[in-house]
C-alpha cells in the first residue's frame, strides 16, 4: 500500500506526553518521517511547551485508469 502526506499539525508538548507514543499511537507516522518534519529539534531532550510538526498520511488510492499507478492486488 502506498500513503501521500495531505497536511501537517502542529502538536505542543505537554508534561507527561511522549514524542515516541505520540508518534506510534495518535498520529500513526514513521520516525523517520517525523525527524525530517522536525529537522532542528532534539528528539532526545524535548520538554513540554515545545512544538513539533506531525504530517498527516493517508493511503493512496490508485485507480487503473491512471498511468503509472498499481492497483492492490488484496
């Protein structure tokens, strides 16, 4: 399955949250992802107040009809 980006949310940081759970559970994105969206924060010391940005992922739909695009054989 194929995803795309449709937005990004800014989340604040609050005291108790969790970057990686956050990450995993509510916003369902890859790590790697969230480090390109948040090039300049330290993932390793963030403290609450801090903002990071979450893109948004939806699966991709693809259609026959489309050139170059492949349809999920499941």
């Amino acid at each position: 399955m194929r995803y795309h980006i449709v937005d990004t949310t800014t989340h604040t940081l609050r005291k108790g949250e969790s970057v990686w759970i956050l990450t995993l559970r509510r916003y369902k994105v890859p790590v790697w992802l969230l480090r390109q969206y948040n090039p300049d924060l330290d993932f390793d010391h963030v403290k609450p107040g801090v903002q990071i940005v979450f893109p948004r992922v939806e699966a991709a739909v693809a259609m026959q009809s489309e050139p170059g695009t492949v349809a999920d054989a499941s």
